[in-house]
C-alpha cells in the first residue's frame, strides 16, 4: 500500500482490474477499492475510474480512439 500513496504523492495514474482468471470473476475489484479509500486515492488518478479519465489519458497520448469513444455515445 506504501507504493500506491507514493504514487499518489507524485500524481502518477494507475489502472486497476481484477486480474480474473475466470470470466465469472471479471470487475470483481472488492480488494483494490477499499485499498485505494483507506488511503483517499484520487478518482482522477484512476484511468479506468471513468470514461472521461479514459479519454482524457487517451487524448494526452495522442491516442485516435479517443476521438471515437468520446464521439459514441453509451446505451
């Protein structure tokens, strides 16, 4: 955990999963988010917190699908 406040400290952003080796434990993320609120962890450092971080780091790498996922709207 010392390693995610240093990360915090310097503004770096993470992405988190579950590391599931089975579909039927695919986003279960119950270990990572208490971790990331003990701690107060920003949303905005969290890539995957949002579909607008997801767009906004996208952008910053220059990335196309940026372009496609902010002009597609979700169901």
């Amino acid at each position: 955990m010392r390693e995610l406040a240093c990360l915090q400290t310097q503004r770096h952003k993470i992405a988190v999963n579950s590391d599931a080796h089975s579909i039927y434990h695919l986003g279960q993320f119950d270990t990572v988010l208490p971790m990331l609120r003990e701690i107060h962890f920003p949303e905005e450092l969290v890539v995957n917190a949002s579909r607008e971080n997801l767009i906004t780091v996208l952008k910053e790498h220059q990335k196309p699908v940026a372009d496609l996922l902010e002009g597609s709207k979700e169901e």
